[in-house]
C-alpha cells in the first residue's frame, strides 16, 4: 500500500493583474484582468510507508501548493490524492489525525505559554492517552535533547531550540508520515546534524515516512535516497539522488597550482578538456570525467613542476542548479 | 463530550497565562469598568431629558440596553474574530489551524477568547436589575429559563453575522473594512426598533437581525405582549442565522487559498 498517492494532480489559482495609473484602477474597478497561473500541473507520483523523499525545487516551483494539498490546507483544481488511504481535503479532521505536519517558518506552539503547557493541548487535540503520550514523547524529547526547555515560553527559545520543539510537537500522535517545510531553514550546523540524525531514528523506529521540502541539499543527501525535482509545477525528475548524480555529477574538477605560468593553448594541446584559469595564470582548474582523472594528473605531473593540486566532486547544489539552468534532457 | 473537553482545556490554559501577567490582567479588568461606565452614562445622559421615546420609558430603554449587554459579553468573548482576516487569511495561520484534527472555525474560537469581555454581561445584569426595579417588574421561574434561551439566541445572532462576514476573507484577499460598520449597526438593535423608519426596521430584524440581540427579547421580560412573537423568534434565528454562517464558513474553507511563504 502507498502512503501518498497522487495522480494529475492540479492546482490553478485566480489572480489578477492590476492596469497602470488611475485610470487604470478604475477600469479595475469594473473589470478585471483575470490570469490563471497553474501552481501544480498535473503531477503523478507515488510514495511507499517508510521512504524518505526530497522534494525539491526552486522558489514559486510549487513545492508548498503541492504539500498543502496533500495535508488537505488546499482543494485541488482537479487529479486524484490519497494519502493514508483517504482523501486529504474531503476527511479533513479524520485525515489530519494520521499526520504531523512542520512549517520551518511557521510555529505550530503557541507562542505565550510554556513548551509542555502546547504539548498538552496538543496531546488533548489529537486525543493522545497517557500511556501512549509518555511511552513515545519521553523517547522523543529525550532524542531531540528538549527536556530542559519544556517549561519555558515559547517566545523565549532560539530557533534552533524552537524548531526542535516543533518537531515534537508534530510526533506527539506518532503519525505514520510527516510533512516537513524547509524544517531545517536558518538553524545552525549541529541543529541540523541533530535533527536529521532524529529523522532517521523515528524512520527507522515506527517505519514513518517523511515528505520533506528544503533548500539545503546536504539535508537531502543525509536523509533521502529518493528524489522529486519540480520546476513550474511540473515534475522534471523523479529518482534516486544516487542515480541523478551518476548522471549530471559524474565529472571532477581538478585544480592545479603550477611554479611557472602557462597558458590555455599550452594545456590544451597537452590534454584536450575544458580548462578554465583560477585566481591568475598559475591557477588552472580542469574539468574532467571521473575515468580520465588518473590520465590528466598524470600528463600535467609529467610535463609542469607544480606546487599544489587538488581535486573537488561537484556538489548536488551544483547540480541541482545546473538542471535549472540547462535543462534535464541532457542527462 | 470531546469539543467541551478541549474548550475546558483550552479555557484554564487561557486563565493561566492570564494570571501570568498579573499587571496586564489589572489594568485590563479596570479599563473594562470604565469603558462600561461611561457607556451607562452615556444611556443616562441621552435618556434622562426624553422621559418618552415613541411610547417607552427611559427605564424600559435602560433595560434593554443592559439586556443587550449580556448577549454581546458572549460574543465578544468567544465569537470576536473581527482580524481573522489579518490574522490567519494574511499572514495564514489558516494553514496551521487546518492541520488538526478539530473544526477550523471551533479552534479560532478557542484561540481568539477573551473571557474578560464576559464583565461586559455582569454590567449588563446590574443595569437590568436598576431598571427593572424602578419599572417593579416581576418575574416568573421559567423567565430564568427564557432569559438564557433569548441570551443564547441573541449571541448566535451576532455569531453568526460575523462569522459570515469573516467568511467572506475566504473570497476576498481586501481587507474587509465592514467589521467597524458592523458594530456600529449591531448597536441599533438595542434601541426600540419602531423609533426607526420602516425599512431599516426591517433590516434589523431579518437581514442583519441585530434587534434579536436587544429589544425583541428584552421585550418580553418588559411584558409587552404586541412583541412576543418576535421575543420568542429570538432563539430560532440565532440557530438560523450560525447554520447559515457555519455553512458559508465551509464553503469558504474549501477556496481557501493559502498564504505565500
């Protein structure tokens, strides 16, 4: 059984656009200028109980529209989603019971009252016992190292303390998956090592699965081997992070610091690959395929003395960016 | 049984933070009195040369606006969600809010209730009480049953006139600047509707049926019996008038659009 599934899924929101000057505004006034934009165009995917996925994309690319439909905050236009067997906006209140949901930007605690004193509410919201609520959380709040802030106000946390509440607070019903919006945004490294570190626990443990949106690749990297790439609404790659790298990452950048200047035609002529100069012309960085790389070392040791090399994997940011900008049909 | 337990549970929360701003709590209480002092004085000042309004009393008109106290110290505790636009449209709370497992419209009631407001209603009480005893009214046992049925109507009246105009955020991304008009018209129907023209009578008692908030249930504990049958009207349109708001309440829940991150 699929824990989400989502076919041709659409999302089309009204806005419109506003005419110039006043005049303009008046016309407005009777008339409007309505424009469609499709936020969602008609994405299909599945996703099984326990799988991590990132779901990515650039800003605008549909990443929240797509979420708040699946955790039943939006209607869709039109297409079919059935998460946890049921659907999201049609069950609200039952559905919602099934899920935990983490807004990085937006606080799920109330902001004047201590950290335990939301816990509570929530426990009594999600008709948690006390059986269940203290067997899970304490393992929880122990993991999540929150045990001292309880009795503080929210208000008075720093965001990594917060957002680490916050992520007890969406466990509190021990839901079978998680939402997560950019959970781990302006937190600082050891935050973040802390947090991923509890994902994978709680994967592990109770076999959840995570749907998880960030702009932050090592997030992705750490956590998910499955990836969904949205651009404009629509899905442009869906796969491993393994096999997306194979194909996009598969090249080395190899930087040589030479004792004498050369120049490009010299290298060039030596080892025909992109050769591209750093900080001056004793700087020369060349892109190479991963199986070349022992070739090209070994040609430039033998023909320049130099002073330093050393060699970089692109990163999945790089890549990432590289799709945007290029395209994923070359992959 | 598990909406009243989370209203209790969110009503102590609410007391105790409450009690955590002791200062905050004094002034608070205080400004309340003074701002429902000046309000009776007001009522006094612009009654005490008129002993007549179009055949009632001063006292008959004070009563009714301490009447009208009480049904509107309910709404204004649980049912004030005038910036719900600003508050969870805007800056969209909404999304929050639709992720538990609880009606959206019952969680912004616990989230925005000011109990305080309920001092509004006690004022209301002491104010029904001066007039009554100046008018020697009697009352009856089951006036005390009447009495809560016509407060609840009048409450669910005023409920569900601003539920439904908070519905309408869902529609419309303006900031609905009718909120401030509302309560100056939901202020009409605490003065005897016959001193208004025709029309406007008739506005208040079935478009926006603010008289069923003041003068028509207060009417029967006045004993004037050519009113009775809109007195008892009272609760059945309160339970009209929230049906209709709740059902646009969830019409509009199903466009909601969500706010940008």
């Amino acid at each position: 059984m699929y824990a989400i599934e989502v076919e041709k899924l659409r999302k089309e929101f009204k806005s419109y656009s506003s005419r110039s000057g006043l005049a303009g505004a008046f016309r407005d006034l009777f008339t409007r200028n309505y424009k469609i934009v499709r936020a969602v165009d008609d994405i299909s995917f599945t996703v099984k109980q326990g799988e991590m996925v990132g779901y990515i994309g650039e800003n605008g690319a549909g990443k929240s529209t797509t979420i708040k439909m699946l955790t039943g905050i939006l209607t869709p236009t039109s297409g079919r989603v059935v998460v946890n067997g049921m659907n999201p906006h049609k069950e609200r209140e039952r559905f919602v019971q099934t899920i935990g949901v983490v807004f990085g930007q937006r606080s799920q605690l109330w902001w004047d009252i201590a950290v335990q004193e939301s816990f509570r509410l929530l426990k009594k919201v999600y008709r948690v016992s006390d059986q269940a609520y203290n067997e899970h959380m304490d393992h929880v709040i122990e993991t999540l190292d929150i045990g001292p802030l309880l009795d503080k106000p929210v208000r008075k946390l720093s965001l990594g303390q917060r957002m680490r509440c916050e992520l007890a607070a969406a466990l509190i019903h021990n839901p079978p998956l998680l939402f997560l919006d950019e959970p781990t945004i302006g937190l600082d490294v050891l935050v973040k090592l802390k947090i991923r570190q509890f994902l994978k626990e709680i994967n592990e443990k109770y076999n959840t699965t995570i749907l998880l949106t960030t702009h932050d690749m090592t997030d992705i990297e750490a956590l998910c081997e499955r990836v969904i790439m949205l651009d404009e609404g629509k899905i442009i790659y869906d796969g491993s992070l393994q096999h997306l790298k194979q194909n996009w990452g598969e090249g080395r950048q190899i930087h040589f610091q030479f004792r004498d200047m050369v120049s490009k035609e010299e290298l060039t002529s030596l080892v025909p690959v992109t050769w591209e100069q750093g900080e001056d012309r004793y700087n020369w960085i060349a892109h190479v395929l991963t199986h070349d790389m022992a070739h090209v070392i070994g040609k430039i040791v033998s023909s320049y003395e130099l002073k330093d090399i050393h060699i970089r994997e692109v990163s999945t940011e790089e890549i990432i960016s590289n799709i945007y900008e290029e395209g994923i049909h070359h992959g | 049984m598990f909406y009243i337990s989370i209203f209790l549970q969110y009503m102590s929360q609410y007391i105790k933070t409450k009690l955590q701003y002791r200062t905050d709590l004094f002034v608070e209480f205080l400004s309340d009195l003074m701002f429902q002092g000046v309000n009776l004085i007001f009522i006094l000042v612009v009654f005490g040369h008129t002993q007549f309004l179009n055949g009632w009393t001063r006292d008959e008109i004070i009563f009714i606006y301490g009447f009208f106290l009480v049904p509107f110290a309910l709404f204004a505790s649980f049912f004030n969600i005038w910036d719900f636009n600003e508050r969870y449209i805007v800056r969209g709370e909404m999304d929050r809010v639709l992720t538990r497992p609880v009606h959206s419209l019952f969680q912004i009631v616990l989230e925005r209730m000011e109990l305080e407001s309920l001092l509004g209603g006690i004022t209301g009480l002491i104010v029904m009480g001066y007039a009554a005893s100046r008018l020697h009214l009697t009352f009856h046992w089951y006036d005390v049953i009447l009495f809560v049925l016509f407060v609840l109507g009048g409450t669910f009246v005023y409920a569900g006139i601003f539920i439904s105009l908070a519905s309408i955020s869902f529609w419309s991304d303006a900031r609905s600047s009718i909120m401030p008009m509302m309560y100056n018209i939901g202020n009409y129907g605490r003065y005897p509707v016959d001193i208004y023209n025709r029309v406007i009578r008739y506005i208040l008692t079935w478009i926006l049926p603010f008289a069923f908030v003041g003068v028509y249930p207060a009417a029967y504990f006045l004993r004037k019996t050519e009113w009775y049958t809109y007195s008892f009207l009272t609760p059945v349109m309160g339970v009209i008038c929230f049906t209709l708001s709740l059902l646009l309440w969830n019409a509009g829940v199903k466009r909601y659009r969500g706010a940008g991150n």
